[in-house]
C-alpha cells in the first residue's frame, strides 16, 4: 500500500510569531509514527512581525521571511505554498501558533473580519472539493471557518468563549473540547483540537494531536 501524502502547513517558527514548534514537531511524528508522508509547505511571503521569545515584545525593524523560518522546523525542506496543489495530497494538517493568525490569516488583528491568504484559501478549497480530510490544530481552526463557513463546519479551539464565538461568527459550529480530545465533522473531513489554545503539557497537547493525526490519516 502507498504511503498516504499529509502537506503540513507551517506559518514560520515561534509560537508569538510563526508556527508553534511543538505543535508542529509532533504533528510531523504522529505522521511518520502513522507511515505517512509528510510534506511541509509555507508561504514564501514576509512575516507580519518578528517577537523576542525572551522578552515577548516584537522586535522594531526586524523582518523575516515565513517560509525560511518555517524550513528550521522542517530541517530545510519546505515548499512554496503557491506551488503546492491539493491533487498532490491525501490529506493536510496546520499546525498552530501565532503565525496560523498572522502570516496564514489576520485574524489576529482582525478577528472574524480576518482575510486569509490566497494560497492558504485556494489549497483549503481545493481539498474540499475532493472530499479530503484536513487537520486544524490550536488557534488553526479559524482556517477553516473562514474559508468552509458556508458548509457550517464542526470545530473547537478548546473552550475560550471570545474565540469560539469568532468561529460561530465566521459560520462554524464550535464544540468544547479538552486538550486531549479532537472535534470531527465526518461530513466535511475536518479534525480539530485545543493543543496550546488550552495546554498545560507537552503530553497533553501530544496526545490530541496524536488522535488528530490518526484521525485524518482514517478518514484519508
């Protein structure tokens, strides 16, 4: 049997301003752990904004590039999002972190006005369109009710009521869920979970992206 194909798409390296690197890592185990392919895809675009993860506070006149920082986590080996297209894929999975609302979205500085990137958008349509199972994980979710609002999609970002009603107001359906455990809407092929919208713990968070992973790999 061929190895079934994830793209997973990272918004940088950094949880304030890029991809939550955790999050992302154990997406990329539970994928190999499952025999899948992973294939790791970013914008090759500018990032919003550069934060010291020491202090916190965003660097002034710093700039770096989504894709290049992303290719630290995947060890150099990153696509261009705008090359990317959904027929090359079994499935995708977006790992979370600041940069999922920043360099994918502005829904961190637009909430549920938010505009996602083109490409972001364009991929994401065309894996619903032929019926292929996404992941969405930590703040990540917010992809998802933007660009499927219309279908009504099943989703949870934990249980913050501010965030949960951005997604209801984008279209989606929010569903409380506990760190360890995902939301699945069988219809459309979407699996969610909390991860660091909730935390505490690495093995907390590892086990509900373990149950996403596996998840979609089913539903693929």
């Amino acid at each position: 049997m061929a190895r079934k194909r994830v793209g997973v798409v990272l918004s940088g390296c950094g949880y304030l301003d890029g991809a939550e690197i955790q999050e992302a890592t154990l997406t990329l185990l539970a994928l190999d752990r499952r025999g899948a392919e992973a294939f790791a895809l970013a914008p090759d675009d500018p990032q919003l904004d550069v934060v010291d993860h020491l202090t916190r506070q965003a660097v002034a006149g710093a700039a770096r590039n989504v894709r290049a920082e992303a290719a630290r986590i995947a060890r150099g080996a990153v696509a261009d999002l705008a090359t990317a297209k959904g027929a090359a894929f079994d499935a995708l999975v977006f790992p979370g972190g600041f940069g999922a609302a920043k360099n994918l979205c502005s829904f961190a500085a637009d909430g549920a006005r938010m505009k996602v990137n083109s490409h972001v958008e364009r991929l994401i349509r065309e894996m619903h369109a032929a019926t292929k199972p996404m992941g969405f994980i930590c703040i990540a979710p917010v992809l998802a009710a933007k660009v499927l609002g219309e279908w009504r999609p099943t989703l949870t970002i934990g249980d913050d009521a501010e965030t949960a009603a951005a997604l209801e107001a984008m279209g989606a359906r929010h569903q409380a869920r506990k760190v360890d455990e995902i939301a699945i809407d069988p219809g459309l092929k979407l699996v969610s979970t909390p991860a660091y919208m909730l935390g505490p713990s690495i093995a907390k968070v590892a086990a509900g992206i373990e149950k996403l992973v596996f998840a979609v790999l089913d539903l693929a």
